[in-house]
C-alpha cells in the first residue's frame, strides 16, 4: 500500500470511530431500537461515511482496508486489549495458540493503532535485546502492526524454541530499529527476598505467574524470622499473572474487608473478601509501582492501598485487569475483548484509571544502549541496584522507616 492509501486508510478509520462515538454520546437516554436513534443512528452515519468516502475521494479507496481499520480503532478506542480476528486468523489462533511452547516475553497492549510493549520478562529474550516498557513494535516478519490485531501480533510471536522472529523496533532512536529476536521457553524468575539496612525486608517478584505468590509469602515469613521491622514490595515490571493471583497477593498482608470484585455486562458481581487464615503479617509496608505493574499485581497495589495498610511510591500503573474472551461471529471470525472488569474497592474499573500512588516518583529512563543491529551494547555486564542508585527504593526506604504497625 502506498502513502497515500494508506494515509486514507488512517484518516478515515479515525473520522468513522470519531463519528461512531460522537453518535454515541448524542443518543445516550435514547431508546435503542428506535430508529434514528441509538444504534440505528450509529449505523447510518457509519453507512454515510463509507459512501462519501467510496463516491467521492480522489481515487477509489481499498474499503477492505478502510472498514477494518474502523473496526480496529473502535476496539482500540474501548479496550487497548481487545482485537477483530477474520475466520482465517481465528483459525490460525485456535489452532497454534496454546501449542506453541516458544515465545520471545513480552507482555503486549495497542496504542495509537500499533502494538506496544507494557512490559518485558527478565532474562526473556526480549529483554536480552533490550526491550522495555513504552517501545513500539512497528512491524513483524515485516508486516506492519498499525491496525493488526492485538491477539495475531502475540501468535505471529511465538513459535518453535530455538526459531527466531524479525521485527522493528520504534523507541528513543528517531528511527526504527531491526532485532531478530530467537524464540525460547519462558522461565519466570524466582521471588527475591533480602534484609535492607534499618531492618527493612524487600521483596521483588518479577511475575505472578502460578506459584510466584507462595514464594512471596514464604519471602515473607523468612524475612520476619530474619528481624524484618518493615517490608517493601516492588511490583515494577510486574505484568504476568491474572488479576486472581493479584488477589491471593493482597490477602497475605490483609485479614479483613472486601479486596476488591469484578463485574460485566453479562457477568455478575463477585466480591472478594479478605480472608484471616491467609494473612501472614501486619508489619508496616510500602509497594513500589511503575507504567509497568499492570494486571495481578496493579489489583493487589489498588486493595492494599485504598485499604490503607500500605502506602504506594512511585508511578501509576499500566491498567490491565479484566476477564477477555472471544467472542465468535457469524462469518467465523472473532473479537476478542474483555467481558468483565476487576474494580478496587472503591468502585473504580482498574483498567480505566490504573492505580495512583500516594508519593509519586519517576522511574529514570532506560539506559541501555543500542548498536545499529539492535543488540544491547554491555548486555553481559553484571550490573547490581542499590537504594541509593535507585530513586523509587530510597523513597520507599524514607516513607517505610515512618509508617508504624
């Protein structure tokens, strides 16, 4: 497609979500089967805008191109993680999806149309290239992610271990960046517990994936035993693990009240509750956050704080929390998009909003360095943080060391 198409492509796709929006709000109170109201509103002036734009541009446009750019866009304008699969993407996610055991760890969302990245799973081999939180991935195996969905660009990433996948890189560099990144089995690192100065027990797990939360409660009693006054726990870059884990996470330092529930359209309110017998302390205790805590452990940050048993540093989270599933369509396609949304406990969609910390503080950009193939200059040196190296610890050390049991 050449620049001009698909310059169309994008002004239209952004003029009909625009439009579809804009019907929205304007018919809200309206029954919505009247005609020319409500849906059927939403309907003529989308049909209007694809005969305008078929009648009267320039040149005939590619109204393949241009109505699944619209319907990309409505689902990036709702949803960051939601995606349209045509019936032959659909099949192909059926049939690989779950069967493809290598994968490069990264955890994806959509944004300005193109897939990017919210978080990188240490020692993965994203990260071995440098990877983080904020980078854009504007094509891969050369094919341009602006208005691929979100559910195809994670498929077309994995695949045999050992294969290696070519994709491009836009990020603090103006121009884009070529990596081949060489697909393996993920392996998610084990929680760190460790004694600060001051008695402070800091704990770090990289992930809530399965088993992750009984490694951070048996991190907790050893610190206890250790001497422990005060805990710090740091959910930066902590994206895998579903919103349930991020619920067991909360309880170890809870042993009352509601946590949190989640709740759709069609999927009734569930509450979760505190529960006595799994709280494992009630030491003073301080979580670190950033833009790439998202999921599990955003849910966990949110019952904690409003809570008020532990006080938040650092930046607002990703939000990403919700139950997604896919829903089939009569043409054998499908949308895949979230039913159902986790909320703190007081009422607001994590998703929407994230989670604010109370002492806000910025993560430091990354500073690791690129050569022009793509790959980490010094990746292979050991490099080791220390709170005072690290603006979001030595904030959390100072709120921590005034919080009291």
């Amino acid at each position: 497609m050449n620049s001009r198409s698909k310059f169309v492509v994008v002004m239209s796709s952004t003029c009909l979500v625009t439009l579809l929006l804009l019907g929205s709000m304007l018919s809200k109170g309206a029954p919505a089967d009247t005609p020319g109201t409500g849906v059927y509103r939403h309907l003529a002036v989308y049909t209007e805008v694809l005969s305008r734009i078929k009648g009267e541009y320039v040149e005939e446009p590619d109204m393949k191109n241009v109505t699944l750019g619209a319907l990309n866009g409505m689902l990036e304008s709702l949803d960051p993680f939601a995606s349209y699969l045509n019936p032959d993407q659909y099949k192909e996610y059926l049939k690989n999806y779950d069967t493809n055991r290598g994968d490069v760890g990264l955890v994806l969302s959509k944004k300005f149309g193109y897939i990017m990245v919210v978080d990188v799973v240490p020692g993965s081999p994203a990260a071995k290239s440098g990877l983080s939180t904020g980078d854009y991935i504007e094509a891969i195996k050369g094919v341009a992610t602006r208005d691929m969905p979100l559910a195809y660009g994670q498929l077309l990433l994995k695949g045999a271990p050992g294969s290696t996948i070519d994709i491009t890189v836009l990020r603090r560099k103006p121009e884009p960046q070529k990596m081949t990144l060489t697909r393996s089995v993920i392996a998610y690192p084990a929680v760190t517990g460790k004694m600060l100065d001051g008695q402070i027990g800091y704990i770090k797990p990289e992930s809530l994936a399965n088993g992750k939360v009984k490694e951070i409660g048996a991190a907790v009693e050893s610190l206890q035993k250790q001497g422990a006054k005060r805990l710090i726990l740091d959910l930066r870059n902590c994206a895998v693990g579903g919103p349930d884990e991020g619920v067991d996470l909360a309880n170890l330092f809870l042993d009352k009240g509601l946590m949190g529930y989640v709740q759709g359209q069609r999927f009734p309110r569930k509450d979760f509750n505190a529960d006595a017998k799994k709280d494992l302390t009630h030491l003073p205790l301080v979580v670190i956050t950033n833009r790439g805590t998202a999921s599990g452990a955003e849910v966990a940050a949110a019952a904690l704080q409003q809570d008020k048993r532990a006080e938040l540093v650092g930046e607002r989270t990703y939000g990403d929390a919700s139950i997604r599933q896919a829903v089939t369509m009569d043409d054998g396609g499908a949308i895949i998009l979230s039913v159902a949304k986790y909320y703190g406990p007081d009422g607001k969609a994590i998703q929407d909003n994230g989670v604010t910390p109370e002492t806000l503080v910025g993560e430091p950009d990354s500073q690791v360095e690129v050569d022009e193939e793509g790959e980490p200059i010094g990746k292979d040196e050991v490099q080791t943080t220390k709170p005072g190296d690290d603006p979001l610890l030595k904030k959390a050390v100072e709120v921590v060391q005034k919080r009291t049991a």
